[in-house]
C-alpha cells in the first residue's frame, strides 16, 4: 500500500470536507431573522411573529397589518380561483374589507312568498267544498273562503352578521 498516497487522499479530502462546513454554516447557520441579526432579511420585508407583542430588535410593528388579513398584491387580474369565480387584482399598499356586513333587500336575489289557503263557514263561502258537506256529512250549507298573499311584511330590523373566517391573530413585523 503506497501510504503517500493515502495521506495525501486524506489530506485533500479533510480540505474539501472543512470547504463544504464552511460555506454550509457561511449560508445556513446565520443568526435567525428573529434575533435582528441576520443580513438574509431584506429592509421592509414582513413577518409575522407566534406569541409576541413586540416585534425582536431591528424589526418594527407593522401596524397596517394589525387585524387586517394580508393578501397578494397583484396589477392585473390574477385569473380565476378553485371554485371558478373571477379574482379580483389589487394593488400593493391598497387595503379594504370589513368584518360584519349588513345585508338589505337590494343583496338578496328577487322573489316572492305565496300563501294560499282556505277557512271554512257555514254560510256563504266562495270555494265550493265537495258536496257542502260538513265534518260530519249532514249539513249542505258549508262553503269555504279562499286567502292568498302575495306579500309579506318583514318584522325584523337588519343586523349585522360576521363574515370573518376562523383566523389566528400573529403580530406583523417590517424589517428596518
């Protein structure tokens, strides 16, 4: 066995393990973005933080994002989502939408509620009932009266319901 030979595998081998440590922990054993320490954060990059009130050193509270859901930013229309319906294009730093929607008549689509019935008299009726009989089958005088409604009055007062998702409040950050 020619041992130079081996050293020197070894040798160059050793080298180009501590190369690859090197440039691994150069790139990927950086502080965290959370520390403020990193440099792999951009300036004005967004994050949301788990169980914190404050944002961590070298960031700041980004308070458009507070109660707010965040979405893409988009100049064109993105297309369609899954369900096929249109999606709407929206421009960076734009905001909009509310937590609880009123509905009014003008929300709901057209329609109308139809009730008919019938009440019966002894006398009189102008719907014929089989054979005037009564609920005994004696009598021949009963007639019944029709009712319809076409309309109905609404007797409630508009309320606000809640639209918002179930959602896990995070506290936003901008990197400074």
């Amino acid at each position: 066995m020619d041992w130079i030979k081996v050293g020197i595998g070894a040798l160059v081998g050793g080298a180009v393990a501590a190369v690859i440590t090197s440039l691994l922990v150069f790139y990927f054993d950086k502080p965290a973005a959370s520390s403020g320490g990193g440099t792999d954060v951009a300036s004005g990059a967004v994050m949301a933080f788990d169980g914190v009130s404050s944002c961590p050193s070298g960031w700041s509270l980004y308070t458009k994002a507070a109660s707010r859901v965040i979405v893409g930013a988009a100049t064109s229309s993105p297309g369609k989502g899954a369900d096929g319906q249109a999606l709407s294009a929206h421009k960076a730093g734009t905001s909009g939408g509310q937590e609880n929607v009123t509905l009014a008549a003008a929300n709901l689509p057209p329609h109308t509620h139809q009730y008919e019935d019938i009440f019966y008299s002894e006398n009189g009726g102008t719907v014929s009932v089989p054979n005037n009989e009564g609920s005994k089958g004696s009598d021949n005088d009963n007639k019944g009266y029709q009712m319809t409604r076409t309309t109905m009055t609404d007797k409630t007062s508009p309320a606000a319901i809640p639209v918002m998702p179930p959602f896990i409040a995070l506290t936003y950050c901008v990197k400074s």
